[in-house]
C-alpha cells in the first residue's frame, strides 16, 4: 500500500532530492507537486520543479505555481545557498510539459478532492500555500492524513540566531499550520543538521552512469559549497528536505519525541522560532512527533540505490 503525497517545495537542492526520492521509491505515491516561494522566487522554484520532472521523466505529475509572497512579510530568498537559478550546479533540461492552470491551492483541491483516502503532505519550503489552502478549504481539512514538513528547530537557528529558514520565510503561515490539528511530523535542523552527505559519498554517487545522478552529483557539489564555511563545523552538506521522505519510507531510522511546537510570530529577535516543548512545561497538546536523530548511513545509503533507479 503506497503512501499518497502531495509535495510542497521551493527547490532548491534539498528539495530536488526529495522530489527524487518520492518518484524513485514505489511506496511512495506522488500525486501532484506544489511551489512556494522561498529558496528563490516563485518563478524560479516552479520552473526548477517542471526542469527537475522533465529530468527525471515525469512529466505526468501535475504541477501548479502558488504563493508570490509570504503573507504578511516581504519575501526573502537565499541565492546565497541555492544559486541565481535555485538549482545552479547542473545543466538541467527545459520543461517539456505544461503547468497545470492552477494555483497552488487549487491543486491541492482537486487532488484532495480525487483522492478516496486521505493524503499526506510533505512540505519543504515556506508554508504560505498550506496556510492559505486550510483558510480557503477548510472542508477539505479532513482529507489531510498528516502534514510532514521540513522547518524549524528546538534551540537552533540557520537563518537567524533562533529561526530556521523555512518558517523564517512565512512565519505566520508556519503558526497557522501547526495550530490546524492535523497531525504533524517536523525534521527540524536538529536532525537535518545530521543528515550530512560527505565529499567521498558526492563522489560514489558520481560514479552512478546515469543522467539523473549526473545532475544530482552536480547539484550536491555546488550545494556543499555554502555548507564548507567552518563557522557550521559541517563535516558534509546537511540534505534538510529528503529527510521527510526518508521517514515516509522508512520510520524506524529515526529517533523521535511528541511534544507542543508552536511558533513565536511578535519576537523582535526571535520571530519564527519554532517553540518546542520538550520537557512538557505548557500542558499544551503534542501535536508534532519532532525527528530528533537518523540513521545516517542508511539515508545516504538510500540516496544512492534511489539514483540507481532512473
Ligand atoms: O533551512 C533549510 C530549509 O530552507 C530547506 O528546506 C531548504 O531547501 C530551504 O528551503
Ligand atoms: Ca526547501
């Protein structure tokens, strides 16, 4: 029985290489690809994910553009990480396929709608398009199964000292979401930040002979460049976003914790910080299940045999 997503994304390098994943792994069953605007403009991220499809051929995803700007603060994006393209490091191919004539909401309607069973939702970019989809739908709630989002952290920051980029973006958007009652899985930095790939693992998946590999090993090169500065005190490039597909797949590599994540929006320095309360100190819900440690190896090890397959 596959797993039935829809991915939200912002690619971006990560982003491409959980959109690898979902396509490469039959359990997983991707049913349609959303954009938001984050690692790069809304442009860019929805012509990286039509390039990042048409590389891997699958052009039969409906894809759809969504939100311009976060909903109250002006949009900030991270060329500084991600490149003028948001996916600089790899020739990759124009889209040969049409976006859907949607929005991003839209799409996520429709494929709600057409769905018999409720549908998991990955989001690995800001969560402009998740808030305004529950405002605009909020009948369809129920046909959510879980959202399972890459942001945030407990006591770390990757942007700001306390906030991590992704909810930095929208964090009004990020409050509205975890406040929704639906069943949340975070991959904060506290686990992406060890969800590193090494120079020698870029290097053997170099050596996999197919143009889908090539690109990624490109990708993973230009990615690690940012991640080399020695204030991170990175061994490797920490690969944020497949970390929601890889527990999708497979749970039992990580170690995780339930407990009441909210996100302070009205901080003068701490504005999208994801309060996470780990000791149980606010009686508030549990409503996240926060990865906290993987299995390293077996991801990188997934990666790879995921690559294999194109
Ligand atoms: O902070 C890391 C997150 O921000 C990842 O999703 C990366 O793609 C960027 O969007
Ligand atoms: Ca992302």
């Amino acid at each position: 029985m596959s797993t039935k997503i829809i991915l939200d994304c912002d690619p971006g390098h990560d982003d491409a290489l959980a959109m690898m994943l979902a396509l490469a792994n039959p359990e997983i069953d991707l049913l349609a690809v959303t954009t938001s605007a984050g690692n790069q403009t809304p442009e860019k991220t929805l012509h990286n994910a039509m390039r990042l499809l048409t590389l891997m051929h699958h052009q039969e995803i409906p894809v759809a553009g969504g939100n311009r700007t976060p909903l109250l603060k002006p949009l900030e994006t991270a060329g500084n990480v991600h490149g003028k393209s948001g996916l600089d490091g790899a020739e990759l191919p124009e889209p040969d396929f049409d976006v859907q004539p949607l929005t991003a909401i839209e799409l996520i309607a429709q494929t709600l709608r057409a769905s018999a069973d409720p549908v998991t939702l990955v989001v690995t970019g800001p969560m402009t398009n998740i808030a305004l989809f529950l405002r605009v739908y909020p009948d369809l709630k129920a046909k959510i199964a879980q959202i399972v989002f890459m942001g945030g952290a407990m006591g770390l920051g990757n942007w700001t000292p306390s906030v991590e980029f992704n909810i930095y973006v929208d964090p009004e958007a990020a409050k509205i979401v975890l406040n929704a009652g639906i069943p949340l899985v975070m991959a904060p930095l506290n686990v992406t930040h060890k969800a590193q790939i090494m120079k020698p693992e870029i290097e053997a998946i170099g050596h996999i002979d197919n143009p889908v590999a090539h690109a990624f090993t490109g990708l993973l090169n230009f990615f690690e460049i940012y991640h080399e500065n020695p204030k991170w005190g990175f061994q490797g490039a920490p690969l944020h976003d497949p970390c929601t597909i890889a527990w999708l797949l497979h749970p039992e590599w990580f170690q995780t914790e339930k407990m009441a994540v909210d996100v302070e929006t009205a901080g003068e320095l701490t504005r999208g910080e994801t309060v996470c309360d780990y000791y149980e100190l606010t009686g508030q819900p549990k409503n996240t299940e926060v990865l906290l440690n993987l299995n390293r190896e077996a991801f990188i090890q997934l990666i790879a045999d995921s690559l294999k397959t194109f």
